[in-house]
C-alpha cells in the first residue's frame, strides 16, 4: 500500500474513534509515559500515525484537518515524511498546537488527550488556554492510537546492565539525594524519568535504541531507601548486592499501592516531567505534593572523575573509528567508488562496533550528501539515499553508547569540489564554534541562554543564522542529550557548572544545497585566570581533525588558527599511535597547520 493510502487509513480509523468517543480534537506528541525523547517501537504513536521519525513534534487530529508541529530541526523533514495532502505544517514556536485549536475549533468543542503522554503542567496551562476559547480538554482512559493499531510491537525483555563505570555507589548517591529531600522537608522523591532512576542504581538496559535504559519510575525516601518500578523479569541475579541494600523492587501494577503507602506525607515532584495520569494519581492518594526539579537531574549531570576519565577514554577509541573512516573515505573518493548514505553509515558503525566497550549508536546516524546536508536532522533511511557520485560534501553527525561514555561528533568534509561561497560559510560556522570553545565565563550562575550568541555572532555578522541550539549536556552511557545543560537562544535559567559534558555544535543550512555543521563534545572545568572572579571553561574531549578543505584561513584571526593547530596536533598526539601507517599518513596530511 503507497504512503498515501496507508496514512489516510489510519486518520480514517482515528476519525472514526472520535465520533465514538464525541470528541472534536485528539493530541498525540512524540512521547511516552516516561516522557523519554527516543521512544522504543511500541510507543512511536506519531510516527504510525503520520511517518514522522523525528524526536520532536505534536500531530492533532479534528473530525476534518490534521496538522502537525515540530521545531526548526525538523521543517523539512516533517515535509517528506508526512504527506502534504493530509497534514498541514506548523512550526511549534510559532503556532503552538493548543493556539491552533483554540483559533479554529468552534466553541463548545471537546480535545482528547492520553494523560501519560503529556506533563501534568503541560495539561493545566493548555486546559487553561482552551478554556478562554470554551473548549474543553478531556482526558481519555486508552490511548485511541493505540485503539486501531492492530500490529503494535511488543516491549522488550532484555535484561539490565549492572554498569561498574560509575564512580559512586547507587547508595552513596541515593543518600546524597535523601539528603536534599531532608533539606526541602520532603518524605520522598517521585522519579518519573528513567535516566534518573538508571543513574541512581548504576543500571543500564536496552529497552529504548541508541538509549542504553532499563524504562522504570522510582521512589525515593528521605532515609536512602528505594522503591523501584520495573519489569521484574529484567532483573539478573546480581541485581540486589550491585545496587546495595534499602532497595525493593516493584512491578508497574503495584503503582497505587506503592503511592497510597505515602498518603498524608510530603512528596517531591515536577509538574514538568510527572504525566498528568501520575500526578492525579499522586493527588487521590492524598499525598502533599511539592512542585521541584528531580534533584537528579543536576547531580547526574555533574559528573564525577571516574565518570569524566571514562568520557576521555571512550573518545580516544572513538576517534580512533572516526580517522579510519575519514581516511577510508578520502581514499574511496580518489578511488571513484560512489557509495551511498546507507553504506558510508553502515561503515563507521562497523569501525565503531570493533571498539572495547561498545553497545550501539548514540543517536540514528545522520549521513547526509549534497542537499540532503540542509535538512539538519536528515535520516536517509526514510528516503531514496544519494551516492557520492557528482557531490561536493558530506555531512556525518554520528555517535557511540560505550560503557564508560557517550560520544556526538559531526563532521562535515570534501568529497569533491566545492565553491567559494560554502567555504566562506563553513569557515563563519567553525568561528563562531572557537568563539565558544574558547569562552572563559564567570563560574557561579552563567547559563547557555548567555554564551549560546558566541557561536552565532560570526553568522549574525555576515547576515546568517540556524534554527536549532547551539549545543547540549550528554549522559554517562545515557541519554546523548541531557539536561539542564544546553546552549541556545531560548529562555534557560539552569547555570553551567564544573563537571558537566557539553557538545558545542554551530550550523548553516541553505535550503535544497548544502549544510555545514561543526561538532566537538567538551568538558566544563575551572580555569585559572587573572581577575577576581572564579571562572569556567571548555576542555576538548572530541579527538578528530576538522576538514582544513573547507576553510578560508584568510578569514580566521590568528587566535582562530592558533586555536585549530592546535587542537590539530592535540588529534594526532593522541592518535597516531593507534592507526596502522595508511591511516598515520592521512592523519598527519589532515593535521597539517593553516
């Protein structure tokens, strides 16, 4: 069955549900119930219902339109994933999807929604919104999607990962928890994110791809102990002496027993992660709620030495599979072999899959040639992949999940002539890049809101710009994109602080040609300088060599080029010695001083 046919299926049958349900609107975000950004197959209700693979967007349904809402990522994608004659396009920041029905439902009208799929905050402010409009927001006690998708994939049932490169105990740090919970006067913590409950109990899983999570919610109390909520079949033997004692384990089904256990006391929980159908459970149970970040999230992303040593180490093995893939592909360019998206990703997985401690991609891989490079996250899988024949670059943004770290790299190089014009905007990208790189900022209270214009300003001068983030905290064998930590240009209040690991990744994209992107991964750390204030910096943990081909050196200022020698001969100090001669070779010619 074409695209086409098969969607228009499915919003028929979606349709259908409406009317039995007298619903005028149905929301479905790309989300689950633990509000994971890479979702596992059996909770990927947009992408079934439209085609969408994106990790974020929002698809509502009426009795008559269907419209979707993504970020600036992903504009050109949701347009060849989700046929124009049945969707129409919003962009999120802009037309919002609870702005969008409150101008176009007629009032009196009801909108269904999945109360695990969305944040208890995110259901009070768009009931508030609907309501100025008279329309109502109603929850639903099945998911429709889930109604009419008849071959829906099962979960998986593989057991955790016992993880021994944490550097801090599961009770060390569920005391270092209890205690802020001690401090904030409250019984518990109600963990709803599975990042958070991984990182406490120093488990992994595979249960989401490129996310190496165990899906779970946790308790936490004031004393150290925990509940966990789990599939109890994934648990190894191992399980109770890794995590130490004041640990039980739960099933998913004893949830209302495990909350009403609390009822009368104090329970800490943020509206902003809880999904609605949790935090109303919360609330019959007569538990005191008190509204707060998980105070897992900062510690989780401060990370320890051990943690940090094992982010270097996992990069050095990195860039070793990184220089033979680029020395393996300048040779097959000069060779004429016109390989395609599809088989270049195939190549640097299988030269990462040969290095100790790998589990999988951090992300799907982003391999993208000529125009293709303009779609900022590009997935080849879900379109005709184009060969290197008559291209002039190629854009790889790929990743590892290793046992002691997580790596993001994006590089973008020659693979055959390339013009003037995307020199000069390559060279404005990887300026803005040093710019940030090179920032020294004061170390109590500077958040990525302030230091996000250093990597833009070289493009903002020359009249240019991106429509995504400059760059974002990264998990410890965990989520590649982590929070609070992140470089933008949207409203962030949350501070940088020493210890956590950031990607700095500029871009520019020109529509239908070509996109550039330059992307290292950095530890923040102290730097001593002259003044009075104590201040922080970036420390490179990325080891691959920029293309020099697609600079302008003439552009650079000699900090500029001193910046990128140097980082050059840091590349191939630390990994010469690990390529065969070839491979030395290409390294040493990639690393030659501007």
């Amino acid at each position: 069955m074409d695209k086409l046919s098969l969607y228009g299926q499915r919003l028929a049958a979606l349709r259908q549900e409406l009317e039995k349900e007298q619903l005028d609107a149905w929301i479905i975000p790309s989300s689950d119930e633990f509000h994971s950004e890479y979702l596992p197959p059996q909770s990927r209700h947009m992408t079934w219902l439209c085609g969408f693979t994106g990790e974020n967007g929002v698809v509502v349904v009426t009795r008559d339109k269907a419209v979707t809402f993504v970020d600036g990522r992903f504009t050109v994608q949701i347009r060849q994933q989700a046929p124009e004659s049945l969707f129409d396009y919003e962009h999120i920041h802009e037309v919002s999807p609870e702005k969008w029905l409150a101008n176009h439902l007629p009032v009196g009208s009801q909108v269904g929604y999945d109360g695990f799929l969305h944040s208890a905050r995110w259901v009070r402010e768009t009931r508030d919104c609907l309501h100025h409009s008279q329309l109502t927001l109603l929850e639903v006690g099945d998911n429709l999607v889930n109604r009419i998708w008849k071959d829906r994939p099962k979960a998986g049932n593989d057991s955790m990962i016992l993880l021994e490169t944490a550097g801090q105990t599961s009770r060390g740090k569920r005391l270092e928890i209890a205690q802020i919970l001690k401090e904030k006067q409250c019984e518990a913590l109600l963990i709803t994110h599975p990042e958070c409950t991984n990182w406490l109990l120093n488990i992994r899983g595979r249960d989401i791809p490129c996310t190496p999570l165990v899906l779970s919610y946790g308790l936490l109390k004031n004393d150290g102990s925990m509940i966990l909520l789990v599939d109890n079949n994934k648990l190894p033997d191992s399980f109770a002496a890794h995590v130490g004692e004041g640990v039980d384990v739960s099933e998913f089904s004893r949830l209302s027993d495990v909350l009403e256990s609390l009822s009368g006391k104090t329970l800490l929980l943020n509206p902003d992660e809880t999904p609605d159908r949790l935090y109303q459970q919360v609330k019959a149970a007569g538990i005191i709620i008190r509204d707060g970040k998980d105070p897992c999230l900062l510690a989780k992303a401060r990370k320890n030495e051990e943690e940090r040593e094992g982010f270097r180490r996992a990069h050095i093995r990195d860039g070793i599979a990184m220089c033979r893939f680029l020395a393996w592909l300048d040779r097959e360019v000069t060779a004429g072999h016109t390989h395609d998206e599809s088989t270049l990703a195939d190549k640097v997985e299988s030269l990462r899959s040969e290095q100790d401690l790998y589990l999988e991609p951090s992300f799907e891989t982003i391999s993208a040639l000529g125009p293709n490079a303009a779609i900022c996250h590009y997935n080849y899988r879900y379109s005709q992949p184009r060969s290197l024949e008559g291209e002039s670059v190629y854009l790889l943004d790929s990743g590892g999940q290793y046992l002691d770290g997580t790596t993001d790299i994006t590089r973008t190089v020659a693979v055959g002539r390339v013009s003037d014009d995307f020199k000069t905007l390559s060279t404005l990208v990887l300026k803005g890049h040093i710019a940030l790189a090179s920032t020294r900022f004061p170390a109590c209270g500077t958040t990525g809101l302030q230091l996000d214009m250093q990597a833009r300003l070289p493009l903002w001068m020359h009249g240019y710009d991106y429509d995504h983030g400059t760059g974002h905290g990264v998990g410890h064998c965990l989520g590649v994109h982590e929070f609070p930590g992140r470089f933008s240009n949207r409203f962030n209040s949350d501070p940088l602080e020493a210890g956590m690991v950031m990607t700095i990744e500029p871009g520019y994209y020109r529509n239908s040609e070509w996109g550039v992107r330059h992307e290292n991964m950095y530890e923040v750390v102290p730097f001593s300088v002259d003044g009075e204030i104590d201040t922080l910096g970036f420390r490179h943990m990325t080891f691959a060599p920029f293309d020099n081909r697609l600079l302008d050196r003439y552009l650079l200022t000699e900090h500029e080029l001193d910046w990128l020698n140097g980082y050059h001969h840091q590349v191939y100090e630390k990994l010469a010695f690990y390529l065969d001669e070839p491979d030395r070779q290409w390294l040493k010619d990639a690393c030659q001083p501007l």
